[in-house]
C-alpha cells in the first residue's frame, strides 16, 4: 500500500473510531469526500479509483459502521455515473430485479414501474435507490414506494420495496452501462467488507488470548488456543490478498471479472465461517453477549457472507466457468485469459 493509500486509511479510521455509536457520522463523511471516492467528479463524486473506494469500505466493515457505505459508493454511486444519470448527494442504495419481481413499460414520455424487491440494503435510509431492471437502469426516490422494514442478521437495514406504477421521467432511466454487473459489485463490495471484519475479530481474539489467564498462564500460550489463532491469522491474510487482487483487476475495464470475483467470494464466504467460529471459541461464552464487541464483527461475518451470493453459488458459478473453458487449469490459475467453447 502506497503512502497516498495509507494517508487515507488513517483519515478513515480516525473517522470511524470518532463516531462510533454516535450520530453524525455520515456528515462527517461527506465532508470528507469518502462517500463519494472511485465516483468522477464530473458526476459529483470526489474522484479516486476502486482501490481508494476499497480501502474506506474495507475501514468501515473493520469498525462496524452502521452506514450504507458500500451501497453509496461502491454500487449504487458508479452505476448511475456510468449511465450518465444524476449521482444525487446522500445516502444511496441499489437493487436487481430477478425472475420478473419487477415490469419496467413505456408511460407516454417516462416510465412506470411495478413490483417488489425483497431485502433491499439501507431503503429507509437513501435519497435514492438505483435499480437494475430489463437492461435498464432506474433512479428511484424510496418515497415513491412502500417500505416494510426487516433487518439482517447484524441488524442492518433490509427492507422489502414495493412499487406501484410508480412514474419515472425520461432522464431517470437509462440503459443500463457497460461494466461489472450489479451482482458481480456487489459480491466484491462484501468480500471487501469481510476483509475488515475478519481483521477486527483476529485483533479481538489475540488481544483477549493474551489476557485471559487460565492455570497461572494466558491462555495464548496453549497449543491449542495458538493453532486457533493461527487459523484465524491465515484466513484473514487470504481474504486480504484475494480481495485486493479482485479490486486491482478492476482498473483493467475490459476484463471479465466473472471468474475472479467468483474465486474471491467463494474463498472470502468459507474463510468469514472459518474466523467467526475459531474467534467465538477463543472467547469462549463471553463473545456471545450483547455487551462485548466481537459480536459487531462476527455478525456481520455470518450476514455478509450471504448476501449477493454464498460460496456454495459462487462455487458452483465458478464450475460452471471451468467446465465451458477451453482449458480449465488456465482459467483456475489466471495464466492466460479464460475464453469459452463456441
């Protein structure tokens, strides 16, 4: 990581741990400039590339701040740049309609728009929600519909949005860019955000392992609490790895990034189990309750490893991918650019 990357994550984190379980925290951002990194400023954005935008999504997930960062900058805010659609300050969100949830038709000038999304991130909270409907995508107000709110697992906004004939103008729609699909941001936007929390929940193990004594000792010295630690240690430097490997083949804009990012999640989700486990039996009982942090971490572990596709999905997307490859191995190991039977 370069100075200019290190600079940021340090502005970042003073940021996150200020603010914690305070109000204030996502206008201290935008007076930053984070909400808006990897987004050109001629749409209003701060300027910046993916990287940048990775490493302030990967501080907030390692402070657990209860924000719809990723949504904001990563998925929802270069979507509607790349379409050429207002990018409006605030918070954002995005959502995908599958199998028909959602009829996008022809309404005189506009558009209307009709059906359901199911757990979207952060609805109650954005100034818009940017959906990707029939090749096209939609700039919506969450005012426009009904909200029945539901959370994750770690207690984040998952809402159920509803429209009904809901009218767009001409320039709210767009077709829908060239590009890393919705799906695709949004697995690399978790496994990034699993990064941070698997590093935070290392730190919490190895800080209480070396301060719980048991037997006239800390319990860091037991072989078996260091081959737990040691488990932890190497997931967390995979995940760190893989998903900046993902972000920096981002900068390349015609590469296909199917196969990659379906590596990186499928390892990401696997190794996110892997350290929520080990880290709650290093705590024993006392990591379970309500009052101590490393639930912040582990439950959004357990959450974000479900969300835009688990590694049994991803596992599968990526057999699929090798099987139809002219040589497999190759698309595996990233040698050679993968490319398919006709």
């Amino acid at each position: 990581m370069n100075d200019d990357l290190k600079l940021l994550e340090a502005t970042a984190a003073d940021i996150f741990a200020a603010y914690q379980d305070r109000p204030g925290l996502w206008e201290e951002l935008e007076e930053a400039g984070l909400t808006a990194i990897g987004i050109p400023e001629e749409a209003g954005g701060s300027g910046g590339d993916a990287e940048q935008a990775a490493v302030v999504l990967r501080a907030a997930a390692y402070h657990a701040a209860e924000t719809p960062l990723a949504e904001t900058l990563w998925l929802a805010g270069p979507l509607l740049a790349a379409a050429g659609l207002l990018v409006p300050a605030g918070r954002l969100t995005a959502a995908e309609s599958h199998d028909g949830e959602l009829t996008l038709e022809r309404d005189g000038a506009g558009w209307r728009l009709d059906g359901t999304l199911k757990r979207v991130p952060w609805a109650r909270d954005a100034q818009r929600i940017a959906v990707v409907v029939d090749g096209r995508l939609c700039s919506v107000a969450p005012a426009a519909a009904t909200l029945v709110h539901h959370h994750n697992l770690a207690g984040e906004p998952r809402d159920d949005v509803s429209f009904a004939g809901v009218g767009l103008a001409a320039d709210q729609v767009a077709e829908l860019p060239q590009g890393p699909t919705l799906r695709l941001r949004g697995a690399l936007a978790r496994s990034i955000q699993l990064a941070g929390a698997a590093q935070r929940a290392l730190e919490h193990s190895l800080r209480y392992a070396g301060e719980r004594r048991q037997f006239g000792r800390p319990i860091a010295a037991f072989q078996a609490m260091q081959q737990y630690l040691a488990q932890i240690a190497g997931e967390v430097a995979i995940l760190e790895l893989s998903t900046r490997s993902a972000v920096a083949a981002l900068a390349d804009p015609g590469a296909d990034l199917t196969a990659t990012v379906a590596a990186v999640r499928a390892n990401a989700c696997r190794a996110a189990g892997v350290v929520a486990e080990l880290s709650h039996q290093v705590h024993g009982a006392i990591g379970t309750t309500h009052e101590h942090d490393l639930r912040r971490s582990t439950l959004r572990l357990w959450s974000w490893r479900e969300e835009y596709g688990n590694e049994n999905q991803w596992a599968g997307a990526l057999g699929l991918l090798a099987a139809a490859a002219e040589d497999p191995w190759h698309l595996i190991t990233g040698t050679v650019t993968a490319t398919t039977r006709s």
